[in-house]
C-alpha cells in the first residue's frame, strides 16, 4: 500500500472492487490460495478499497465503452477506460491511468493520459 499514499484521490471503475475479488475466489476455487492467503488478500483489498473513489457505471460511460477506440480493448478494459475519460471530462482533472495491462495502456495514452 506504500504508492498509494502518493496521490491525494484515487478513482476507479466500481468494476475494480468485483475484478479483485472475483479474482481471489477463483484462485481459492483452484485451490491456489490457502484460507490464510484469502483472509490475507481480502483485508488488504478492502484496505485500498477504502482509499478510492469508485465511479458508479453510468449510462455515458456505458455508452462510451461502446464506442470504438483506437486500440484493441475488451469490454472490461473498454469499460475502465471510459471511466476515466468521463471522470477527466467532467472533473477537468489532470489523471494518471494506472494499469498493468499492455493494450490498456496504449489505450489510455491515445487518449491523452499519464499511464
């Protein structure tokens, strides 16, 4: 959690909360995860969970989502993309897009962000 104090807000997607999660449950159901690694994972989800600001998915970033960007985007992705793009449009805020992923990424540089 050490980076995390170095914004003043975060913001995501409330897709960001059921992707984590649904993430530990499926490595549990896998066998993956130890009960003691779940609790573990969970508490520190919640624990960034509780320092951002979840952007609810409104009828505009749906329909943005659906729209075509200049990258190859999933419809997840497409979805968190579009949040942001709703949230700089509206907040006239400066962001930095923060994923792990390649193609999102390139995505959110087409579209003017700091990733």
């Amino acid at each position: 959690m050490g980076r995390w104090a170095q914004w003043e807000h975060a913001y995501s997607s409330e897709l960001l909360r059921v992707e984590v999660l649904r993430s530990i449950d499926r490595n549990r159901l896998k066998g993956a995860l130890t009960d003691e690694d779940v609790a573990k994972l969970v508490t520190n989800a919640h624990a960034i969970f509780n320092a951002i600001e979840f952007i609810a998915l409104s009828q505009s970033i749906l329909n943005r989502a659906s729209q075509s960007f200049l990258t190859p985007l999933g419809t997840l992705d497409a979805l968190h993309l579009a949040t942001a793009i709703g949230l700089a449009e509206v907040g006239a805020i400066e962001l930095t897009f923060l994923t792990h992923d390649t193609e999102l990424a390139i995505a959110a540089r087409t579209m003017n962000f700091n990733v």
